[in-house]
C-alpha cells in the first residue's frame, strides 16, 4: 500500500507520542480545512448533544453528495465560509460538542480503515496522520492504538460503525447498483432517526419489515436499537435478491 509521506502505518503495538490541550500552539488547527465525512451514529450523538433534530441537523449543518455511479450518498459536516473553511462548532475556547463529536475528530492523529472478510469478521489497518502543522506529537505522551482510542471513547463509536460494513461493501455496492430516489431517501432515514422512529412505529408505513409488537417494542427502545435495525432493514430491502 502506496502512503503519503505524512502518513505511516500502525501496526501492532507500536507505540505513538502525541497529547492535544489548549496550550499547545496549534491548538484547533485541526479543525479547519478538513473534509469530515458523517456516519449515521455521528449524527445520533450530534443531535442528541445539541438537542436538535435530525432533520433540523441535517437541514442546517450536513452537504449531502449523491453519485449515482457511487450508489449511496456520501454525508459530510458543512465547514463554516470564514476563509477558513473552519469546523462550525469551532470556538475559541475549542470545541463546543467535544461529548458528542465524531468518531475520525476523536480518533485523529490516527486513521482507521474496516473491511469484512469472507466470514464476516472485521479486520483494521490503522496509520499515523502527521500534519505539520501539528505539534501534538512533541508532546511526551505516548500510547498505542488501543490505549488512545479506549482514551478517547472510540469503542462504541467503531461498534457501531462497523454495522455498516455489510451494507456500504456489499458485492452489489461494490459492483456499480444504481438506486432509485426511493431507495436513497430510504437510506437517508437512518441518518433521520426521527423519521425513521415514527415510520417503524406507524407499522405499516414501512415496506419490507414485518415486526410482531414484541420486536417492534425491542427495535423502538432506544435509538442504538433502532439504528441497528434500520441498517438491516436497508440490507434487505435495498440489497437482498437478484438483481
């Protein structure tokens, strides 16, 4: 695998110095100029700690991008026109949804890449993104892959993430499926949870899911069960069958 020369494989347990505060010089640089793509549980955390919801979210803070040769739609934070294209929840004091933010701002330095083998088992690759910008990495605090990312509270995040391995790897993605509007606006319910809660309970406003009330009452008891859920439904309805 051909890197960027700022980036370098991490592999093991090897160990990295890197420490982000307030007082290093640096300090938010990171959160300008970047492209920060959105999974669907980064947007459930980021909702839940603005109170917003998720249509409200959406509608006022996410570009969404469709190519229909890339089947499903790409989401990302919209960056703030300020010359800097900087995170809008970026203050002076640092980050005003640090609880909530998303799975690759608590990751950095580190990049995380999941793929599904043939059984259905996750395999990582993980590397060490260094900007020059950074000076995080002069900081003497060292750590391995698994100490930062449990420092950092990644675990839920990556669990639940990986839950879409099977839908956005599909063979039928990774062959060109073309989708229809229906289909995307479908896929766009579990980024609006909200929506999709009130579709689910509505029973028969949901085509292609058959819940008795036991399992719908289980699927509606919080929203991790219901993300979970729509990403199997999704799998089903969008990708089950021939073609």
């Amino acid at each position: 695998m051909q890197l960027p020369h700022n980036v370098t494989r991490l592999c093991g347990h090897k160990r990295f110095s890197f420490r982000c505060h307030p007082k290093v010089v640096c300090f938010t640089e990171c959160c300008r100029e970047l492209e920060l793509a959105l999974t669907p549980y980064d947007v459930l955390c980021l909702c839940k700690e603005l109170h917003m919801s998720s249509k409200d979210f959406l509608d006022r803070f996410v570009v969404v991008e469709q190519d229909h040769a890339e089947g499903f739609p790409k989401l990302y934070l919209g960056m703030m026109d300020d010359g800097r294209a900087s995170c809008p929840f970026l203050s002076a004091s640092g980050c005003m949804v640090y609880s909530g933010r998303p799975g690759a701002c608590r990751a950095y330095p580190v990049g995380r890449g999941a793929t599904l083998d043939g059984n259905g088992a996750v395999h990582e690759i993980h590397v060490l993104v260094c900007e020059e910008h950074c000076q995080g990495f002069a900081e003497d605090h060292d750590q391995t892959v698994a100490e930062w990312f449990e420092n950092q509270g990644l675990s839920e995040y990556n669990r639940i993430n990986d839950e879409m391995l099977t839908l956005l790897h599909h063979e039928k993605v990774r062959r060109g499926i073309r989708f229809t509007q229906e289909q995307i606006d479908n896929f766009m319910l579990i980024y609006r949870l909200d929506e999709f809660r009130k579709a689910v309970a509505a029973h028969d406003s949901l085509p292609g899911s058959e819940l008795n009330e036991r399992a719908r009452a289980a699927v509606l008891a919080d929203d991790i069960s219901l993300l979970l859920f729509g990403i199997r439904w999704l799998e089903e309805t969008l990708l089950a069958g021939k073609e």
